[in-house]
C-alpha cells in the first residue's frame, strides 16, 4: 500500500517490489531492486527514507524517517523480520538481524552485524565490521559493546546520548503526560493521509 503523507508520495521504480501487505507512507524513496516483504511498514513521518539499491526489508520490519533524524539505508543492506529502524543510518553491506533495534541519529557502520534482538543506540556509531552479538547493545561514539547484565556500566554511557532529547525533543525530567501530548498531536497528521490508488503515478517526496 502506498500513502501520500504531507504532501508526500511513496518513489518506486519499476525493478523494485512492494508486497501487498507492506505500507510505504510519505517520502519513501527505494533503490532499483529493492524488495519490502509482507507486513513490513516504511513510514517517513516529517522527514524521509531513502533505500539503496538491492535492499531486502523483510516481513514486519519497521523504517521511520523524521526531519532530524531521516532512515538511509545503503546497498546491499538486509532488514531482518521484526527489526526496527528509526532515524538511522545504514551503510553498504549491513546485516540488520531479526528484532535488532537501531535508533535515532546512529549509525552502523559498511559490513556490519547487528545479530538477532541487539540494540545501536541513539547517537552512537558503529564501526565498520563490527559485530554486535546476540542480544547486545551498542552504545557510544565510537559504539561501546555492553552484554544485558552490564546495565550499570551501559547507563554510564548512555545517559550521555540523550534519548529523551533526540527522540521526543524533551529534557529527560518532561512528565509522560507532557510527552505523549505531544506525539499525540504530531501523529495526527496521518488523519490527513490519502491511500494512492495502483495506477496513481509516484513521484519522489
């Protein structure tokens, strides 16, 4: 399914494939061959997603683009079912595993590995081919490697990427009350989405 969001269309050419089940909503631009498999969302919310050439986002992925923070993805990069890609930066050859989570303003360096279910967290920078294990998350710039029973030594570094800031535009002591407010109010742009029929043309966002 295609959605114009904002004023924005959905750019596919003719090499590439959409299942019927995905959704590409607003300034989603894909490479020549890439391949959005079932159940698999690309939503460029105020900013946008571009996708290199021979790409694969598999079934149930997630890619969002903000305006601070757009999703790019090289070539030749997998996204593995379940995984999730929010305002980050995917470079050439990069292995995205199931459920491997990347946030805003990170990026993972050419050929690297994001095994099943680990974390690049925002503002950090994964070298080229490092490899984050199973279950790990990466943290820092360059990216730390942190097991899950190091959340003290993780915090250390961490707190200084500042998640609330980058993600929700907000200092980390903003009420929860206050922040969903306002997602409450920026999601609602979608109320103004239009469904392009398949024979719309698409054009770039």
């Amino acid at each position: 399914m295609l959605v114009e969001h904002r004023g924005h269309r959905p750019a596919v050419p003719p090499s590439a494939y959409v299942a019927p089940s995905a959704v590409l909503c607003g300034a989603v631009v894909l490479g020549e061959r890439a391949r959005v498999l079932h159940g698999a969302v690309l939503t460029a919310e105020d900013g946008e997603i571009r996708v290199g050439a021979d790409v694969v986002i598999m079934e149930n992925a997630l890619v969002r683009g903000r305006a601070r923070h757009p999703a790019v993805l090289g070539d030749a990069v997998l996204v593995g079912p379940h995984a999730h890609v929010n305002g980050a930066t995917v470079d050439d050859e990069v292995f995205v595993a199931t459920g491997a989570s990347l946030f805003p303003g990170s990026v993972a360096g050419t050929g690297s590995e994001l095994r099943i279910g680990s974390v690049l967290h925002v503002n950090s920078k994964l070298p080229a081919g490092t490899v984050v294990p199973i279950g790990w998350i990466a943290a820092g710039d360059p990216a730390q490697l942190f097991p899950p029973d190091r959340h003290d030594e993780l915090w250390e570094v961490q707190r200084q990427l500042d998640f609330p800031g980058t993600v929700y535009g907000v200092a980390r002591d903003t009420p929860m009350r206050t922040i969903m407010a306002r997602q409450v109010e920026f999601y609602g742009a979608h109320r103004a989405d239009r469904v392009l029929d398949e024979d719309d043309p698409s054009e770039p966002g």
